[in-house]
C-alpha cells in the first residue's frame, strides 16, 4: 500500500440520479482494473452525484489521475446524448 502525500476530493453534480449511476457504473470498471503505483482512485455514488477521491504521492501523479477521470466522465456524459435513453434508464 503506497502512503498518501495528497487527498483530493472532486464532487461532479450531474442533472439527474439515473445519469449519475449509469456513469458510476461505465467507469467502476475503469477505477477497480487500474492500479497505480504513486495514487489511488476512489469513486463514490451520492445521489445525482460522483465523488471522486483522489490519494497521491505527488501532484503529478494526483493531476494526471484527476484529468484522466474527467475525461472519462465527459465522453460518457456525451454518449448519453447520444444513446436512446431506454438504454440510459436500464
């Protein structure tokens, strides 16, 4: 287990309960099969909300985790535009 330098916590309020759960849930994946060795992602449900936290060794490594993890909630945000929403709301 790496020792955490940095703490950082990202709220993302989103326009609804199903839009959050259905990004909750397209990026569990992508947070439970990546291991680091400088920082740890953790991604939590609230709500409309995601709370991202964020534990680093540097703030490189924490910046980079952080950019990475907007990106991913950005092109998932947009794909639900795009999709029919019965898929959304499954």
């Amino acid at each position: 287990m790496m020792e955490s330098k940095i703490s950082i916590e990202t709220v993302i309020q989103l326009d609804s309960p199903e839009e959050a759960k259905f990004i909750y849930e397209s990026l569990i994946p992508e947070v439970n099969d990546h291991h680091f060795e400088r920082s740890q992602i953790l991604l939590r449900l609230e709500t409309n909300s995601l709370i991202m936290t964020v534990n680093s060794q540097d703030i490189t490594a924490a910046k980079a985790n952080i950019s990475s993890m907007l990106k991913w909630i950005t092109l998932v945000s947009e794909l639900i535009q795009i999709i029919p929403k019965k898929i959304v709301n499954t």
